[in-house]
C-alpha cells in the first residue's frame, strides 16, 4: 500500500525543498516523538521540515492502516469528516475506499499541514481549527478520527464526535497498549450510547483483551527510496501498527470472528488466533479440513474467519 502516484510526487517535491540533512533530522525527532508520546521532539523544527518530514514519513502509514481499516466498512457514504486531519491521509483513504464521497470536511490546527492537506484536496472543505475546542462538529456520513484522541481526554471528545456521525464512525490510533487503551475507552462510551459494532469486533460483548495483552493489527506499506534512505533501511516496506474500533448508527453485520494474531503455518496445521462473540479462542486448522484449511492458508492478520 503507497500513497497515490500524485501525493507522492508532490511529497517528493517538498522533501526536495528541505533538503534531505534537515528532512533527516526532522524526521528523527518526529519518529521520536510519535514512540514517546512527546510534542516536545518536535520543538524548534522550522515549519516546512516537520511537514516535509511528516509526508514523508508518517503520512504513508497513516493512509495504509486507514484503508486497511476502511475496507473493513459498508459503503454509502457521500460526506466524510476528518478530525484532527493532519495532511488529509485519511481522507484520501476514503475517497479511495469509496469513491462516490462527494464531500469532504478537515479539521486540523497546523497550519503548515492544512495547508498541504488543502493542495492534496483542493475540493475539500478545511476548518483551520482545534478540534478539542470545536463544541459541535458539522454532521457528515462518515465520521474518521485517525491518530487523533491522544490529543486531549478521549473521554470529552468521543460522545462529540459521534454526535457528528450520520452513519459511521472510525477511530484510529497507534497499535500500542496506549493506543488501544483509548480505543478500548472509547469503544465501551460508544457502545453505551447505542453504537452498533462494525469491526474489528464480531460482537457489542465486553472486550474480552486483558492486561497486559493489547489488540492491533498491521498494514503494510511500500517505502519510497526517500523513506528507505530516511530510516537507514534495507527492506522496502514497513508494518504499520495500530488499533481501532468502526461503529455504525444502525445494527450491522460484524465477522463471525476476527483472526487477532499472525497466522502460525506449521506442517499439516495452521493456527490462527481469533476473537469470537464467546470471547478469544484459538482455531487449529488441520489440512485434512480442506475448505477451511484452503481458506486459512489465504487468511491473514486482521481478516474475518469463521464460523468456528
């Protein structure tokens, strides 16, 4: 998964300005404060670097795990709003997953960034604002908050959010204990006020994930020769990690069970780590099944499987 030929030349052109000495630097400390958690790593970046190195390096991953996670989503959609929308990524993800959205709204309080959100999508409607501030979001169809609730207490900004939702609402963020802890919270505030569970979840039961354990899945995402070079790395692409929840106004179809792990291929077996309306089960897939071996085979990290 890669950005659409367009942004990327476009991101191209921008580390080209910077220059790739400070477009390194920057994205050390961005890539430093993204692990830690800490604004601070970014402190004292000209605004053009820490852009520059966001696109080049944050952007890419944020796309692929939203249309990783879009795609697990009914369409229908013909509006979308994006809260704290950075660059846009998300919502390219949209239009991609669902290219009937004829309506697009942004809200983001870096300038610099809803600047290169407003040249990426020029139709788009940007709201140059803080989100944690904003009393009452303009209704839209679909409603993505992605990488966004670290921002301030999730607990104040989710029952906002969905009241936004006119059909659908996506959470994102990074697949870190800390990351699902919000997703969890706001999973269990949605729920409660009457939300219906799209994904990844296959029922509205009580996360059966426990301490220390965390649920998050992955996207892989083809590396530029910018970002290889960035990143000191060898291997052109990278596994994206995050959590999520997509819930629904109305009652939708959740999987009869979500495969939460890796798949483990062994001689004759495959065992796959699922999450099912009874709770967390392991399913050993013998190849003397063969429809269902067949189907393990071809299942990966992330898909639906079942029934049991």
């Amino acid at each position: 998964m890669q950005l659409p030929e367009k942004i990327r030349a476009a991101v191209e052109a921008r580390a080209e300005e910077v220059g790739f000495i400070a477009l390194k630097r920057a994205a050390e400390s961005m890539s430093r404060g993204y692990r830690e958690g800490c604004a601070a790593a970014l402190a004292g970046l000209a605004p053009e670097e820490r852009v520059a190195a966001y696109l080049a390096v944050r952007m890419p991953a944020t796309y692929a795990a939203a249309v990783h996670v879009l795609s697990r989503v009914a369409g229908g959609f013909t509006s979308v709003l994006d809260i704290g929308a950075g660059a846009g990524a998300a919502s390219l993800a949209a239009l991609h997953c669902f290219p009937e959205i004829e309506a697009i709204t942004l809200i983001e309080r870096d300038p610099a960034l809803a600047d290169a959100a407003s040249e990426f999508l020029p139709g788009a409607r940007i709201q140059r604002e803080n989100f944690l501030r904003t009393a009452v979001f303009p209704p839209h169809d679909l409603v993505i908050a992605a990488y966004s609730l670290g921002e301030g207490p999730p607990s104040d900004i989710v029952s906002r959010i969905w009241r936004a939702a006119r059909i659908a609402l996506v959470l994102i963020e990074p697949g870190t204990p800390r990351g699902f802890a919000y997703i969890r919270e706001a999973r269990a505030r949605l729920l409660a006020a009457g939300a219906h569970m799209v994904a990844p979840c296959p029922s509205d039961a009580e996360c059966p994930v426990s301490e220390p354990d965390w649920c998050h899945f992955g996207a892989r995402v083809e590396r530029s020769s910018l970002h290889r070079r960035l990143k000191g790395a060898e291997l052109n692409y990278e596994d994206e990690k995050f959590s999520y929840v997509a819930v629904a106004r109305e009652p939708a179809a959740p999987a009869a069970s979500r495969i939460i792990r890796r798949p483990r291929h062994q001689p004759g077996l495959i065992v796959l780590e699922t999450c099912t309306p009874q709770g967390i089960q392991t399913q050993r897939v013998p190849k003397r099944d063969r429809g269902r071996f067949r189907a393990a085979r071809h299942a990966a990290w992330g898909d639906p499987f079942g029934p049991l």
